[in-house]
C-alpha cells in the first residue's frame, strides 16, 4: 500500500503526499542513507550496498508485519528519536545472528571474543549514532530546519519490540514507512534503515517538502 | 555552442533539480531525461547526446552498471555520477570507467564545474 493508495482509509482525512512530494521525500532520504553509507563503509573497510528507498504509509502493526516476513530470527536495533518541525523516529535493524560481526568489522583485529561481546552495546550504539545522525543531518540541512536528536539506545527483540518499543505505541497508528535494505556483503552483514514518522509529521513535511520543491519547479 | 545531456535519475525531483541548474547556467543545452538505465539506453539509441549525468542507486540496474554500458560503445563521451554515496570502492571504479562524480545534494558550483570541464573536453576532442 502507498501514501496515495492509502487515502480515503477514514483516517481523519490526513494528508498524505502526492507522487512527486512523495518521491522529493525518497530522494532526499536517498542522499542522507547514501552519506551514511559512506560513513558506515569507512567504518567496516568495505562496500556497503544500498537498495532503492521504498516509502509507504500504513499502520504500524503492518510495519511490524512486513519486517517480520523478511526477518523471522531475533533483531537488533539501534533507535534515535528526532524531534523538530517533523518527528520520529530512525532505526538501523539487523539480524542478531549478524551483530557480531558488524560489532567485530569496525573492531581492531586483535581484539578477543570476549572483548568483542565486551563492546558490543557500546559499539552498535555509535555505528547507529554515525548512520543515523547521518541520515538525519543531510535531511534537516536540505530542508532547512533543525532537528534533536535523542541519544542512540540499542534494543533486542522481535520486529514488534523493535518497531512498537518499549513505550508500547499505538499499533494502529498510520505512520509513514521509509525502509532500505543494506549489505556488506564481503562480511555477510545484512540489514535495514529505517524512519517511521507519525501522520502529523507528515503533514508538516508535506509542506517543507513543497518549500524545497519550489525551488525547482518547471515554468 | 548547443550541448545535449541526458539526465538519468529515478526520482524527478533530482532530474528537476539538474534542469533548474542547466536553465540557469546553460539555458541554449538540450535535455534529455530517463528514469532507468534501459530508458537511458534507449535515448542514447535515438539520440545524440554529449553528456550523461546518472543517478547511482536505481533500481535494476546501477549508475555504474549504466557507465559500463554506455562506456562499452563510447569511450569518450564525457559521463558523471551524480550521487551523495561517495563511497571509495564506487569513487574506484567510476575513476577505472573515466567516470566524473558529483556529489549530492547537487550544487550549482560543483555540476557547473563538471559541466565546463566536459565541454572543454569535447572542445578539445573536435566535437
């Protein structure tokens, strides 16, 4: 389901985006996770693989559902919430199994085992912090506003602990879904970035997305 | 003089983007736009074009995957990937493919520069 098929769902008549706000978002979260891919790859030594960006607007129980059916083994997530003009929430979701190897790319080789295992929270906690700040800093600049960053907190679990957290959110809630898969694949490290943003957030960045617009827009 | 460059890029906004750029600084160069790398193909098939500006991350098939293409029956022609994932194995390979890089967002200094350096080259090239 996308933001435009979305409407009409009773939902208070939220705006959603059009075709082309929707795609303005894509890309200027396309070139935020593309500088975090950048950062992320001079912290594991190695190419990091980046899909295209899908957005959509949907519940966050069908959030939770769609990651479920890609991963079905134990997640780890780092979580930062952003607050400003528009709020959320951005998260860098891989699979347990593979934590460790991420935690060990970014490690000094020397390191043993159990020193890794030692690092691991601390370390998962500042690649999150470089991605995800990352993301988020290109997407403020480029549409002029600030945004506060909370501090990066890790988080184990199934999709459901990872997308409805601690603070048990509404599942019903309609959020907007932006996702991209990401691989090193010389380590065999796979997984996620992730914004969920709430439908008054996407109201306000409908409008900052139409400032940004104007500027290129056809005579 | 005239110049004609394809813009490949999956998103319109960063095709408009490139477009506003081009309008300002260049206002007598055609444009061709594609959304993929087989509709950029296909313009080059029909069209004479000078430069290619293209997108790295699409879907199928990548910016790269696209300059390889194109480099495999033009070995001159003067193409830059325009993307913000500046990252050393892709920097690597788009210099193996004689392939310029623009960073995003896009701004006008730097796609002005790429773009005089290229016409230069044609110039110079006799084109």
């Amino acid at each position: 389901m996308t933001a435009d098929e979305n409407n009409g769902d009773g939902n208070s008549g939220a705006p959603l985006l059009t075709e082309l706000e929707r795609d303005a978002l894509t890309e200027v979260i396309n070139i935020g996770v593309s500088r975090a891919a950048k950062n992320l790859s001079r912290m594991v030594k190695d190419q990091v693989h980046l899909s295209v960006p899908r957005t959509e607007t949907m519940s966050r129980d069908q959030a939770v559902g769609w990651l479920s059916k890609r991963e079905n083994s134990s997640l780890v997530a780092v979580g930062q919430d952003f607050r400003g003009s528009f709020s959320g929430q951005a998260l860098l979701i891989f699979p347990e199994k593979t934590s460790l190897e991420l935690v060990r790319s970014i490690l000094d080789d020397t390191l043993s085992l159990e020193e890794i295992v030692d690092l691991e929270q601390e370390a998962l906690a500042e690649i999150g912090n470089v991605v995800l700040n990352g993301c988020l800093v290109v997407m403020a600049n480029m549409l002029k506003r600030s945004l506060d960053m909370s501090l990066p907190r890790v988080m184990r679990g199934s999709s459901q602990v990872v997308l409805l957290g601690a603070e048990e959110e509404d599942p019903g809630e309609m959020v907007l879904f932006l996702t991209i898969d990401f691989a090193v694949r010389a380590r065999s490290i796979n997984g996620y970035i992730a914004l969920l943003m709430d439908l008054p957030s996407i109201t306000a960045i409908k409008t900052l997305i139409r400032e940004y617009l104007r500027g290129f827009e056809e005579n | 003089m005239t110049r004609t460059v394809l813009v490949v890029d999956d998103s319109k906004l960063a095709r408009m983007v490139v477009k506003s750029i081009l309008a300002k600084t260049s206002g007598d160069w055609q444009i061709a736009e594609a959304a993929n790398a087989r509709e950029a193909l296909d313009v080059l098939a029909t069209k004479n074009v000078d430069i290619a500006l293209i997108d790295f991350n699409m879907p199928d098939h990548d910016g790269l995957w696209l300059a390889e293409e194109i480099r495999a029956g033009n070995t001159d022609m003067p193409l830059a990937l325009l993307s913000a994932n500046a990252q050393d194995a892709i920097l690597a390979r788009a210099r193996e493919l004689d392939v310029g890089f623009v960073e995003k967002p896009l701004s006008e200094e730097a796609l002005t520069a790429y773009l005089s350096g290229a016409a230069l080259k044609l110039r110079r090239a006799g084109k």
